[in-house]
C-alpha cells in the first residue's frame, strides 16, 4: 500500500458521508476516520507511516472489512474516428477484400479503411492493438470529421 | 429554468424547413424575371460542374499531410514538415542553373542491353518516351550564378535512377570533358543502385567512373556532390561520396546497403532517422545540409570560392602595435578563460565574410570542438578551421567544452589538405583546454590523430597562420599550431599542460596552480621572448569581451598583411621556413 | 440560381445567410466544430457537415474538410460571412481551382486588400487620401523612430495582415516606440504568420467612418451610405449607427465617390466596406478595405430597405446589380447594439425583444444553448430603426429593457450605460471616447 493510495482513500472519505472506513489487504489494515468518529489505534508497521494524516493508523491487525469503493472499470472502448470529411472504402480497390472485417485482430499500423477526399487516398491505421468490435459506416458512404468509424477492443 | 432538449429545436422547425428548393423557387424565379435575371439559366452546365481538378492535391511523402499544389511552388517542399519531394532532372536543373545556360551533352545516348535482359530493351524505350528524359542522368555545362561548371542531374523517375552503362558513360564522359576545360563539376545524385538489369557491366560502372573522378581530382579540379533522396548502393559506393565537397537535402535517404537487409540480418529495428542526411551529417560523411531553396546560392557562392586560386599581391605595410602585457600570470589564464570571452565562431563571424561551414571527418563523427569551412579574409579566399568552446551549458555540451576528440582533428586534417588541393591559405584559431582525455579518445586513437596533424601540416604547400585566442592547451592545441606564424592574444595562454595539471604532476598538489602558472611561462609575453610566437593581438583591460571590434579589426588587418606576405614566397621558401621555426626550438 | 450554398461560418451570420437562402429557394448545408453540434444553424440548414474538433484552426479554418463538405455535398457556392476564411485569399483559389462559386470578391482583390501595408500603398496611387503613414513596411526599429520623427507623436505600429482592430499598438513617445516594436513584430508573427509591420500617424479625436460598397461582375458598383463606428473599445466595435450624425448629403456623396474608387482600384466584386478615419476638420483617410460582409451589415439594410445577403448571392450567380446609385435612398435612423457574453456557460432562459416596428434581432442563441469557449463571444445583434434618430435610441432602449438573457452574463448593461451617456446623446464621441468614460467611471463596464 502506497502513501498516495492512502491519501487517495482519506480525500475520498473526506468528500463521502461515511464517517469512518478500514481495510484489510496485503496484510496492512488501514483505518481511518472523521473527525469525531473513533479510531481504534493499533501497533506501528516497520515501514514508515505517512505523516501528513493524522487520523490514520497502520497496523498489522486484522479488522472489520468495509467495503471498497469500486471504480468503474472501462470496457476499454477505443474508438477510431474520421479525421477528414470524405468518402469512406472499405478495401483497396473494388475488386479486393475489405481491409478489416468485425472480430478480426489488427495490430498497430495495420490499415483499417482508405478515406477519400478530393482524389486523394489517407489510409487509417490503427493506433493501438486490438480486435475490430464494430465498424459505424458503410462502403462508399459520406463521412464527416469526428465521426467514429471503428470501436476496437483493446 | 431549462427548456427541452436541444435536440428537439428541430420539432420546432416543422417539414416545411426541408422544402423541395425546386418549387419553392417557382415564384421567387418569377420575381427575378421581372428585374431581367434569369434564374432558369442554370451556371453550371455539362464540365461547368464543381470538381477538383487532377493534381489540385498531393501527398508528402515524409509526413503524410495534405498539400495544396499551389503552395508547393517550385521547389516542391512541404509547408508543413518541410519535406523535400522528389523531383525530376529538369526541375533541378531549371532551379539550379542560370537562365538558359545549360548546354546539353549526349542526350541520345541509350544502352544496347549488354546482357540481354528480357523486356529491359523495350523497358528503356517506353520510359523515354513517357518521360523528358531518355536515362537516368542529364550531364551537360551550364552557369550557376555566373560561374562555368559541368553539371549532371540523375533523375530517379528512370529506373529508379539505377546506373547502368549510359549512366556510368555519360558521367564518365562528363569529368573528362570537365579536365579538358579545366572546369569544376557538380553532380545531383538520386538512385537507386547499380541496375541490375546489366549485371555485372553495371557493377563495373562503379570503377569506371571512380578513376575519372580521381583523374579530375588530381587536375587540382573542384567536384561538388549534392546527395539527394534516395542515394544508395552501387552510387553511393563510387562517384557519390568522392566529391570534395559533399552536399545533401535535407532529409535525403542516404546509405549503401538497404534498410529492410540491415533489419532481416542483425535482427534488429533499425532508429527512424537512419540513414537520413542528418544521420549522415552526425556520422561525418556530409559537409553541409542545404534546402532546395538555398541550394542555387550555396553552389553559387561555393563555386565562386574556388574560382580565384589566392595570389601574391603587392605587399601591405602594417603598424604592429601589439605589445604584450606584463599581468599577474594567473590572472591572465584567468581572463583567457572568462565565459564572456568571445568564442571561435565570434571571431569568425567579425573578420571572415560568406563563411560556409563544412562538417565531419569522412569516418566516424562530426566534432563539434572543431569548427571548419571557407571563407574571405578580405578577397582572399580561406580555409578557417577552429576549437570552439560553447557561450552557454547547451552549447557547451555540443562542443564537449572545446575539447576534441581524434575525430575533430582528422575533420581539420581533411579540411587542410583540401585547403592545399585548392592553393587556398589556413588560418586556425585555436581556444582549447586541451584534446579530450577520454576512453573514446583513446580508442579511437587521440595520439595518433595529432600526430597526422603534425606531420601533414609541416608539409602543407599553402600559408598557414594560427592565432590563440584564449587556451591554447598543449598537444591539443599544437595539433593546429605547426604554422608559418603563430600569434595570440594579449590575454591567452600557451602552455605544454594547465597550471592546474602542471601543479598536480610536479607537486601533487593542484591547488598551487597560481604558483605553477607564475614558473611556466606561458604569458604572451613570455612567449615572445622565447621566439614560440611572431606577434601579441592587442586587447583592452579585462579582456577583448569588453571592446571585441578594437582587438578584431586589428587582427583582421593582421592577417591580410600576414597572408599577403607569405603568399609571396615560393613553395620552397614556404616549407624551408616552416621546417626551420619548428627546428630552432631547443636548449642545450 | 444556385442549388446550393455551403455557409462556412457559424453562429448569428451563419443563420443570417441560411434564413437569407431559404427565402431565396436555396438549398444549405451548415458546417460546424464538435463544440457546435447542438448550434442553431447547424439546426436551421437541411444539411448539416461536421468539418474538425473545436479549435477553430481544425474546423472552421480546415480548408481541406470544408472543400470537401461542398463536394461531397455538390453545393455549387460558398458563403464565408466575416472571419474564419472570408478573407482568406488561398481558399478563394481553391474554390476557383474547384468551379466552385466563392460568394464575394476574387482571390486577387482580397489579397490586394488583406496586406494593409500594400493596401495602403495601392489606394495612395489610385489619388485615394490615406492616413499619414509609412510607405509600406517598417522592417527595423530605427526605420520606425525616423518614421516617428518626421510625422510627430503619437504613432501607431500596426500588423500588415492583421486588420479587424488586432495587432495594433499606440506609442506615444520614442521609447515606447522602442519597447514596443519587437513585441508588434513577435505578435504578429504568432497572430497572422506575418511579422510586417507599418506605421500610422494616430488621428487625434477621429470618428470611425465606413461606406457599404457592393459591386457586381459587370463593373456596377455603388455605395449604400456611411456607418458611424466610433463607439470602440480597444479597436473592437460595441455600438454602430446608420447614418453618421457628422455627415451631410454633400460628404456622403463625397465620400461615398472615394469609396467606389477604392473598390475599382482592386477590381472589387461582391459586397465589401470601406474604412476611413475622418479628423475633426472634416477630413476623411482610408484606413483599410474590409473584403467581406460586416457584422454591423444589418443598419444599412435598415435604413436602405435592400437585403445586402441576399444581393450577395444573386451578383454571385452572375447577376447585375439589382438597383441602381439614383434608387438608393436613405430612410431614417438605424442603430446596433452588439450583445456579447462576458462568461461562458448555459442559457437557461432567453426572452427576445419582437414586437413593434423596427426592432430586430439577429442570432444563433436559444434557450437551452450552451455558449462554447472556443469563438468569439457575440450572441446576438439587437437593431433598432426609426425616423429620426431620437426615435431609434427609444426603440433601442425598450428593446434592450426587455431582452433577458439568463444563466450567462451579458453587455447588456454597459449597452444601456452607453446609450443614455451625455456623449452618445449629444452625437458627440470619437474612437477614444467610450475608454475615456470608462476611465472616468461614467461608464461601468
């Protein structure tokens, strides 16, 4: 358990309505309260004791576990978009498969769809690795700048 | 309070918004007709339609952006990331030569298939006929800013610019007729290789034209490379890296073997800058990075240096005032040492004018402690070559706090002898604590670096003057100090090692440096008594920092008179005086 | 007539110029930035074309999306409205590359005009009187203190392809001179591109004086009358009135015949403004031409009964000019208060002030609407017109009584503060006037 970790806990207990919050992990047990709500002080770690947080005591006692807050985990969403208003391909030429299909793995660089404008061909590359989970627009279609054209999960 | 969605603005709008433009226009056409404006006659008829014209926008290379055509202009730049496109031989030539003076030689020369390719007869044809070019070089004569020189443009549309028997002819043609005339040449070069399509007679290009470079070169002749992208292979191991001045746009694909090659053998990424002209440049193989648009003007202005082989003139007279002073000794490595003292490049910047500065060894590294390239003293044209300490940290880092290392010695060793092909005088400004004392020096061979210097310099066939301007530091410093006259400024010093060095090997104790510097004797005026030096550059108290233009002018008049003297010696009486200034030195 | 127009701009003259098309049976695509998907022109137009991310440099400036959007769209003219790219002689090129029609003058004309420096020295050869000032750039300091020197303190430095009141500097004295001219050149590279500067001689007490040119493509061109635009803070308008309680039928003839000189010395097309500065003696100076549609366009079509927007689009298409010098006349007083928004934020209730003869708003608002950051802060136009100019300030100040913009704060205040000021009253106010009450704490701003 870090020092900005603890910190991190007491700011949020700050902004909460609860009074007071302990956790068990790693075997460190982490109290810590509001003013007036009571503490139950324990014995000191060997490692050092944050400094600046007065209310909290860091022991090796096991305690109550209250739950934890549980940040939103994204579903890693990445979305690939139009930097340039044109006309979306699909595949090099007419005659060719498609660049990329739904389900297929690309790496970072690969090419995902030409994009046409004013008789000028821009390939998009993917960014990052991932796996293609939708692709927002059709063959040939119009696009506009900022329009999403790929979500890959990364 | 907060009304519906914005969304929903479009409810207000009711389907009346999205009219069919067609009917309403009906009566309002009507309206337009009674004022005598028909509204019927449609403005765009058959090809009067809105639609982008071929061409309107085009690609760089480098960064991917989008161009507008128009805002390339003719030297086809990017506006953006200021990458050079590729553009053909008579784009070149159009930019670098002077109005409608290039003279075409062997236009119709064409190869007869020394190895009976299949298709590359037929290739060569259809290639001639669909470019402006009937190979991948032009060669002809031309004048760039006035001046006569051979010019041959490669052209990387043909073939990929690959070189083959034309090719290797027409170049080889091309010095010849540049000896014959006693003409320098410059030559552009954008390939792809040898071409494989004539096997090994391609490879034997490669010699061909080497040895007519050597003939040129020994004629005493200029030959000036300008490497643009690509330049690799077969081009760039023969008559490419030859040139006695090597030139490159920036950004140039510059190398001998192919990247994807190098990766698949060592098995290894390769960094993006690799064998870029700065890569090149870092690694000491190109003179100078110039951009399209400043290429004409550089030719033009390197051309012209080399144009006037530095004659005898009639003698100058000079008041010498320079009188040594009789200061505290370490006071005076004190204010040789100031950080305000001008460097180098300041002196440089005063007394040389149209300075050009050339860079790297030919082997292993730009130095940047060494700073070198040509100039005028005057209308004399000079080879300067100085140590360079930096003005700030930043700049002290790029130039490793003066010091050099071999690779900055064998930079000034190659700019030397080039100064000895062209009969051009040397002047050194020398401000140095010494050579770099380092493990890559070592390795890399510092004691034998100094010692080429030594040995070429006592042979130079060209005046040679040196002038330290602040430290001159032993080997370090001598390595550019084996001259016809060695003079410094009234507030330098010249020693065999620093005070503090000298304190520490002879009484272990580097803080009896004030002590050591008052024994050495390596005061100006010190040194004068001891004959080491010719003459003391003037410098007001404290130091040249405080009126640069006093001790300046006078070293600019100086060395004029210096040069115009010596200039009137033979070749003889040069090396005879020379060897003797070195030979007296000795107490016994 | 055209099928359809592109309007590349946003806010209150994007729906100026849609509502303009809609009655003229055209058809209208909008563009906009991410920040203005829920903007009201991109509501009002049938078509609607995202060109780039907020900043205006990605979007409203992206010559490349926005070229594309008229292709891919197949409208056959652009209509810049003022800023972005309505003066931007490239996109007026790429047009013309493209067979598309650009609504306003050629890319030479606005070239011509764009460089103030050159502007100047064109109008000087064309016999029009120019404000005392260098012959073309200043390129050193020493240039500017000589320039100083011979034409006498104050000076102003100003940026060659600045315009629109940015990258101006008053120095009133050598040293100032001094300080400021480096930091004039380095602001102007980082605003413009262009480090040129040239120098004017500052006019004291002058009146900011402009003329309504519109030409068309058959050589036709004539002048709708003067604005007053004195009412300025830091060289950006805040108040404009129609006509110029300074002039006379005399002046206005005058004046307006320099005006349409100006414009055939450019070989200008389409609608354009003429700026000059007139001294206290009456003297008029060119100042600098203005190549587009002007935000305070709406008090000229007041007071002269014709739909400058609309006029723009027929001489585009390739018609003459509707009306001829003789038919314009002038009726009544018209008056604009421009209403800006000093925060950012939602406008959660909106009350406009209708109603009545002669009151007009011109706007991209609605309640509901958040004001993005990323433009410039103008909401809304309120206009007021009546026979006399009493009249006008009355319809005013009812107008600017009842509009009610909530959740953000507005200028509506310091518009009232101006209009019942003695100065504003009287008709007495030059360029400096408005700092000046403000410095003295008439005026709360």
């Amino acid at each position: 358990m870090k020092y900005e970790e603890v910190r991190e806990l007491t700011e949020w207990l700050e902004k909460s309505s609860f009074t007071e919050y302990s956790l068990s992990i790693d075997g460190v047990h982490l109290s810590i309260g509001k003013q007036g709500a009571p503490i139950a002080p324990h014995s000191q770690l060997e490692h050092q004791q944050p400094k600046v947080l007065p209310s909290v005591a860091v022991s090796r006692a096991a305690e109550e576990i209250a739950p934890l807050p549980i940040p939103e985990v994204d579903t890693q969403a990445h979305i690939i978009s139009s930097p340039i208003v044109g006309t979306y391909y699909d595949s090099p030429n007419p005659e060719s498969p498609a660049f990329v299909k739904v389900g297929q793995r690309v790496s970072k660089g690969d090419t995902l769809c030409i994009l046409e404008a004013m008789k000028l061909m821009s390939p998009v590359l993917a960014d990052v690795d991932g796996v293609v989970a939708e692709i927002f627009v059709s063959n040939e279609a119009m696009v506009e700048a900022c329009m999403p054209l790929f979500r890959l999960e990364v | 309070m907060i009304l519906p969605e914005t969304k929903q603005l479009r409810t207000l709008f009711p389907g009346s918004a999205r009219h069919n433009s067609k009917s309403n226009s009906d009566s309002h056409s009507d309206a337009l007709m009674d004022q005598g404006i028909d509204s019927n006659e449609t403005l765009f008829s058959q090809g009067n339609e809105p639609s982008v014209p071929d061409g309107m926008w085009v690609k760089c290379g480098k960064c991917q952006g989008t161009i507008y055509s128009r805002q390339l202009c003719s030297y086809k730049v990017c506006p953006d990331c200021k990458g050079h496109f590729r553009i053909s031989a008579w784009e070149t030539i159009r930019l670098v030569t002077d109005k409608d003076s290039f003279n075409e030689w062997d236009e119709n020369l064409t190869s007869s298939d020394p190895i009976d390719f299949p298709g590359y007869a037929q290739k060569v044809a259809a290639l001639a006929d669909a470019l402006d070019v009937n190979e991948a070089v032009v060669t002809g004569r031309c004048l760039i800013h006035g001046v006569d020189t051979v010019l041959c443009v490669m052209d990387s549309n043909f073939i990929m610019g690959s070189m083959g028997s034309v090719v290797g002819e027409k170049i080889t043609r091309a010095f010849e007729k540049a000896i014959e005339n006693c003409l320098p040449i410059t030559i552009f070069t954008a390939s792809g290789g040898a071409r494989m399509q004539e096997g090994i007679i391609s490879l034997m290009q490669m010699a061909k034209v080497s040895a007519a470079v050597k003939r040129h070169s020994d004629a005493g002749l200029l030959y000036i490379t300008v490497l643009t992208d690509p330049t690799t292979g077969g081009v760039t191991a023969s008559y490419a890296m030859l040139g006695d001045i090597v030139l490159a746009e920036p950004g140039a694909l510059i190398g001998f073997a192919g990247r994807r090659v190098i990766e698949q053998t060592i098995k290894k990424r390769l960094p993006d800058n690799f064998q870029s002209a700065e890569f090149a440049q870092e690694n000491g193989f190109i003179d100078k990075i110039v951009s399209r648009d400043n290429m004409k003007g550089t030719l033009g202005n390197i051309l012209k240096l080399h144009c006037r082989k530095p004659v005898a003139c009639e003698g100058t007279t000079f008041q010498y005032f320079g009188e040594p002073c009789d200061t505290e000794p370490s006071e005076v490595v004190e204010i040789s040492r100031k950080a305000t003292r001008p460097t180098s490049r300041d002196v440089i910047a005063h007394i040389v004018t149209d300075f050009v500065e050339f860079h790297g060894d030919r082997n292993f590294r730009d130095d940047g402690a060494i700073v070198g390239g040509v100039g005028y003293l005057g209308d004399m044209p000079i080879t300067v070559i100085a140590t360079q300490k930096g003005s700030n940290l930043q700049e002290n880092v790029a130039t490793n706090f003066g010091q050099p290392h071999p690779e900055g010695y064998r930079k000034a060793l190659r700019l030397m002898m080039q100064a000895e092909k062209f009969g051009r005088p040397i002047l050194t400004l020398i401000n140095t604590s010494g050579a770099y004392p380092a493990a890559s020096a070592e390795e890399r061979g510092q004691g034998e670096a100094i010692a080429q210097n030594l040995f070429n310099m006592a042979g130079l066939k060209v005046p040679v003057l040196s002038v330290i301007v602040g430290e001159g530091g032993s080997g370090g410093a001598l390595a550019l100090a084996l001259a016809d006259k060695v003079f410094m400024f009234n507030y330098s010093i010249y020693s065999i090692l620093s005070p503090e060095g000298f304190a520490s090997i002879l009484w272990r104790d580097s803080e009896r440096a004030k002590e050591a510097a008052s024994v050495m004797k390596l005061r100006p005026k010190d040194l004068l008594e001891m004959q080491v030096i010719e003459g003391v550059i003037p410098e007001v108290d404290g130091g040249f920092d405080n009126d640069p233009s006093y001790s300046l002018d006078y070293l600019k008049q100086l060395l004029v008179h210096e040069f115009a003297e010596l200039l009137q010696k033979t070749e003889q009486e040069l090396l005879d005086g020379r060897y003797d200034r070195f030979r007296k030195f000795g107490a016994y | 007539m055209f099928n359809k127009i592109l309007i590349a701009n946003r806010g209150e003259i994007a729906v100026r110029i849609i509502r303009a098309c809609k009655e003229l049976g055209i058809a209208t695509v909008a563009i906009f930035s991410e920040a203005d998907r829920d903007a009201l022109h991109v509501q009002m137009a049938d078509e609607a074309v995202c060109v780039g991310a907020s900043p205006s440099k990605d979007s409203y400036l992206n010559m490349h999306n926005i070229l594309s959007a008229v292709l891919l769209t197949k409208a056959d003219a652009v209509h810049p409205g003022f800023g972005f790219l309505s003066e931007n002689d490239t996109f007026v090129a790429m047009c013309e590359d493209c067979n598309i029609k650009f609504i306003g003058p050629s890319a030479d004309a606005i070239s011509a005009m764009g460089n103030k420096a050159n502007a100047r020295t064109l109008m000087k050869s064309a016999g029009v009187p120019t404000i005392p000032g260098s012959d073309g750039t200043v390129d050193c300091v020493e240039e500017a203190v000589e320039f100083a020197n011979s034409y006498g303190y104050p000076v102003l430095l100003k940026a060659s392809a600045g315009g629109g009141g940015k990258g101006i500097r008053l120095c009133e004295n050598e040293n100032e001179l001094r300080e400021s001219y480096a930091a004039a050149k380095t602001e102007a590279r980082l605003a413009f591109s262009n480090d040129a500067i040239y120098m004017e001689k500052v006019i004291r007490n002058a009146r900011h004086i402009e003329v309504q040119i519109i030409a068309d493509e058959h050589g036709n061109i004539i002048h709708l009358g003067e604005r007053e635009c004195s009412m300025q803070l830091r060289n950006q308008k805040v108040l404009e009135e129609a006509p110029s309680i300074g002039m006379n039928p005399e002046l206005r003839a005058q004046l307006g015949e320099i005006a349409i000189l100006a414009a055939r010395a450019c070989d200008y097309k389409n609608a354009g403004t003429v700026e000059f500065l007139m001294d206290e003696d009456k003297r008029f100076y060119f100042m600098e031409m203005n190549t587009r549609i002007q935000v305070e366009h709406p008090i000229t079509e007041m007071i002269t009964g014709f739909d400058i927007v609309k006029e723009q689009i027929s001489i585009a298409r390739g018609n003459r000019l509707s009306i001829r010098q003789e038919d314009v006349q002038l009726n009544g007083h018209s008056i604009e208060c421009r209403i800006n928004a000093t925060t950012a934020g939602l406008i959660d209730y909106l009350f406009l002030p209708a109603g009545g003869l002669g009151i007009r708003v011109d706007s991209g608002i609605y309640a509901g609407y958040t004001v993005p950051t990323f433009y410039d802060s103008m909401l809304a136009k309120v206009i007021s017109h009546g026979e006399s100019r009493e009249e006008a300030i009355a319809k005013m100040n009812r107008a600017l009584g009842e509009l009610v913009i909530s959740g953000i704060k507005t200028n509506i205040d310091f518009q009232l503060q101006i209009l019942e000021s003695e100065n504003f009253l009287q008709g007495e106010y030059y360029t400096t006037t408005l700092a000046q009450m403000i410095e003295s704490q008439e005026i709360k701003p």
